[in-house]
C-alpha cells in the first residue's frame, strides 16, 4: 500500500509508535514503512514471537509480558504517542473455530486499547482483527459449563468499545478490506477499525489490483491480482507430496487434487 494509505502523517518528534500483540514483526514492517522510522516499542507475552520481532527489529524496544501488565505511562515516560496498534489474538472470533467454547479473557484482549486510551490519548489508535471481530458481544455458560457467544447478543460489546471510543473524543470507522485489493499475494479479508482525536480525517486506500478478468484491469486502469507463486522459489528442492515416510493426511491430498483440478489442469 501506498505510505499515505490511513493518511497518518510522519510521527513528530518525540512522539512514540506502539505494537501491541506484536508477532514476528510484519505489522511494524509496515509501520515503519510508513512513518520511515522504527517502530519504538513492542509487546508480546510470547518470548518466541518477540525473539523473531527482536531479530526483524533491532531498534524497537521490546516488552516479553501480558498486554495487561504493561503501565503505559511508565513504558513512554509520558510521552506523547502517536499511533497504537492493536491485533489481539482473533481465534476466538474467527469462524473457523465454529462452534467451539471460547474464552472470555481472550475475546477481551482488545479492551487493552483503551487503557493506552485514557492514560496516553494517542493521536490514533488502530485494531486488526477478523471480520467476524465485529460480532463480539457477551458471552452464555450452557449445561456443559463452556461459554459461548449469545447469538441474542451479538455484536453489543463491540458497539460499546466504540462508543467508548467516541465518548473519549475519538472519531471511528471501520472497514472490511482484502489484501489483494491493494497488491498483496493474499485472499484472506481482514478487519481494519481507525480511531483518531486530531482532528485529520480518517481515509481509506482505493483499490488497485482485481481479478485479471475484472473490465477493470482488461481497460489498464487495475492491475490483475499478484499469486502466491510469485512468492516460491520453485528452484528449491522440495520433498513429494507422494511416497513420503509418513503419507500427507487425507484432506491434504484433496485440496492438492483440487488446486490441480483447479489451477494446473
């Protein structure tokens, strides 16, 4: 995407930039492609995930605990921050998990936001989730003593933390995007929220990429869609999906006959 994509101008000085939940540090790629600077500080309670951030990341400070035990004010040194970012853990919400139990303290993780929203008042605040994040609401204990979510209730808790958001002084939007829209090799639709308190309005990225048969690109005005292919080094060996020691699961051999089916004959 284009540096301008959330039109969040370049930090001023002195102000800090946040990843919460930070993986292996390609949300703070991108940050830091568009503020061109690194990222200043990064939070995980994974030591494995915030080792790879650190190796990706040499000059972000890193915090190794619970989102939850980090004071905000005592990790900026109160100073201003311009930009938190939260990609709290989408399992829970995501509907390939089905109709599994879920877990109330981790459908929660994205209240964290708005403790940095009281104690910091960032100029804006960013979350990241799964589609279905927008569904979040309480949850009911059924017989078997596992919680699931209240199909009568759906999406309430969501509509509370923006408008608590907004009852903070933040102006929100929302929008269900797709990678590929926008020159990423990648189908999966992502859920982006933007709350921002300075006044800059909030704008989203147009679409630049479509499927090759879309009129769109036939006219030159898209580009077609780029494909994980561009991605493989198919010059790298690679072991057989057939006679291997340990034979690929079934549903593993029908989606590679379906891509064949599909893409190759």
């Amino acid at each position: 995407m284009k540096r301008d994509t959330f039109t969040l101008p370049l930090a001023f000085p002195g102000e800090l930039i946040v990843d919460n939940f930070a993986g292996g540090g390609g949300t703070s790629t991108g940050l830091e492609r568009a503020f061109g600077r690194p990222v200043d500080i990064a939070i995980n309670h994974d030591p494995e995930a915030l080792a790879m951030h650190a190796l990706n990341h040499p000059h972000t400070q890193h915090l190794c605990e619970s989102v939850w035990d980090v004071d905000p004010i005592e990790v900026t040194r109160n100073q201003p921050v311009a930009l938190v970012w939260l990609s709290p853990d989408c399992k829970h919400f995501s509907k390939a998990k089905g109709g599994t139990p879920v877990a109330k303290h981790i459908r929660g993780l994205a209240w964290v936001g708005m403790r940095w929203v009281a104690l910091c008042k960032p100029r804006v605040l960013m979350l990241e989730n799964v589609e279905e994040f927008q569904t979040w609401g309480p949850l009911l204990v059924g017989a078997d003593g596992l919680a699931r979510p209240d199909p009568a209730r759906k999406g309430k808790t969501f509509q509370s933390f923006v408008r608590q958001l907004r009852g903070h002084g933040y102006t929100v939007d929302w929008r269900e995007l797709r990678a590929c829209d926008h020159g990423a090799p990648t189908i999966r639709k992502r859920l982006f929220l933007i709350a921002r308190r300075d006044g800059l309005p909030i704008a989203w990225p147009e679409q630049t990429h479509a499927e090759p048969t879309d009129r769109r690109v036939l006219a030159g005005k898209l580009a077609p869609y780029r494909t994980a292919a561009e991605c493989i080094d198919f010059e790298l060996p690679a072991e057989s999906v057939f006679g291997r020691k340990r034979p690929l699961v079934d549903n593993t051999m029908r989606r590679v006959a379906k891509g064949l089916m599909r893409h190759v004959l």
